[in-house]
C-alpha cells in the first residue's frame, strides 16, 4: 500500500468582486444632467441661444462624465458618499470649465 497523502487545494472559491462601475457610470450620467441644468439657473433663458451653437462640446462632455463616474467609483471601492460627492464636483467642474472657456465669462 502506498503511503499517500491528500493535497489540500484552494478550498475558498473565489469571491466575484461587486459592480462598482454600474454606480459610477449612473452618477456620472445624472451629474451630466444636473451641470447642464447649472447655466440655465445662473444665466436664464438666454442660455439656449448659446448652447444650440456649442451643443457638440457638451455633448462631448458626456462619455467623459460617465468614465469620471466609473473611474472615481472604482479608486473609491463603492464608496457611496464619497463617490458621488468627487464624482459631482468633478463633472460640475468640467461643464463650467468648457462653459466659461466657450463663453468667455
């Protein structure tokens, strides 16, 4: 009789590691949607004559929004509070950016 012993394998399987990117690509999304909202609020109405000459550079500004929100969301684990308040302040910050540059203000 042979004298054999038992290898002891990975008994753990691996865990799936969560979604992290679902989160920050829909906050993105609606943080897209809220700083487009901003200029309206702070300049009126008049603020539709100089989006419709400039609409492609915000809409540009869209996919970028979504990868902030993924990316941010990704570095911050899920954090939820964390990930939506970096994830805000950068989008925002982007839209004004692009807004005041094409503007001039």
């Amino acid at each position: 009789m042979q004298d054999i012993t038992p290898v002891l394998t990975n008994s753990q399987q691996e865990q799936e590691e969560p979604s992290y990117s679902f989160l920050g690509g829909i906050s993105g999304f609606v943080f897209y949607w809220l700083a487009f909202a901003v200029p309206f609020l702070v300049y009126g109405s008049n603020t539709l004559f100089f989006l419709l000459y400039t609409w492609p550079f915000f809409l540009a500004l869209m996919p970028v929004s979504v990868l902030v929100g993924i990316t941010v969301s990704m570095l911050l684990r899920g954090k939820l509070l964390f990930t939506l308040l970096t994830t805000g302040v950068l989008v925002i910050s982007l839209f004004w950016l692009i807004f005041s540059f094409l503007s001039g203000w």
